[in-house]
C-alpha cells in the first residue's frame, strides 16, 4: 500500500502560466461545497470521532476555517506589495472545534472563503503573477501559486475527511 505523503513534506513547483489562474480559483471557490459535501450525513459521534491520536473530521474542517484569516491576511500581502508572506503559527492552537456544531464551522468557512473571493474575481489578470516570499517552503510565489498551493491544503484535509468517513458495506 502507498503512504500517503504527509502535508509538511509536500514539495510545490511555481512554474506553471499565470494565464492559468481561472482554473485555480475554480478549485479555490469549489472548497466550500466540497467540504459540505464530505461531512454530508455524518453523526456527530462520527464527525468528532479521533482516529489514532489525530484530528477528528470535524477538526479538519475547523483547521481549514482556522487557516482562512491567515490566507486573508496574505493575500493582502500580495496585493500591497509585501516581500515576504507572514508565516503559519499553528504548532500551539488548543483545537476545540469538536465543541462546536459542524453547520457553524461550514457556514464560517463559506462567508469567509466568499470574501476572499470576491476580492480575488476583482483583480486584473497581471495580479496574478505579485511574487512575495514563502516563509515555510522557502521560494518566491507568484499569487497564483499561493492560490494552487491554498486549493492543495484544501484538497489534502477533504482527502483525509474521505478517509475517516467510515466505509459502507456493499
């Protein structure tokens, strides 16, 4: 069996177009119903089950809610000019998003990825392409490779909610 390549050790290349920047807000917009989508039906003993010492689903999808102010934040990074992007800070967060019901964490999470949208759909083409330093995986991004690498830790956290889904017996 394949081992899943952990988060912290995925390797990001930024040479793709520019010109494909539509694709990856396509993926960026597309988080919010997807991730509705994978906790659809699922009790709340389930959804804050932990598996193995790690998070719960419903940790997952307050982590990705969690990591939208930083995103945010960043993205005005890139818009003002800023040379290097603000690094992550999660090594210490107390997780309590088991404490809160899953509509509230998913309803955050759409209000606040809508926002980023807005602001992102407004931009002109050339935006795109505002480099600024990445602090964690050490190289220049472009904003569009900030967005792909976005829609990549989105992905990973719906992979494992999938994943800690409990399987169905044909």
């Amino acid at each position: 069996m394949t081992e899943i390549t952990p988060w912290l050790d995925r390797i990001f290349e930024c040479d793709f177009p520019v010109g494909l920047y539509p694709n990856v807000l396509a993926r960026v917009r597309g988080t919010a119903p997807r991730l509705e989508e994978a906790v659809q039906g699922l009790s709340l003993e389930q959804l804050i089950r932990k598996h193995e010492g790690k998070w719960s689903i419903q940790e997952n999808v307050g982590h990705l809610l969690d990591v939208e102010n930083l995103l945010w934040h960043r993205l005005q990074e890139y818009i003002s000019g800023a040379v290097a992007l603000t690094p992550a800070t999660y090594q210490n967060i107390e997780l309590k998003h088991n404490e809160r019901a899953i509509q509230t964490l998913l309803s955050d999470f759409r209000v606040s990825r809508q926002r980023q949208m807005n602001l992102l759909v407004g931009l002109q083409p050339e935006a795109f392409g505002i480099t600024a330093w990445h602090p964690r995986l050490k190289v220049q991004m472009r904003l569009v490779d900030h967005l792909l690498f976005m829609a990549e830790h989105d992905d990973h956290h719906i992979a494992r909610i999938w994943e800690l889904r409990p399987r169905k017996s044909l």
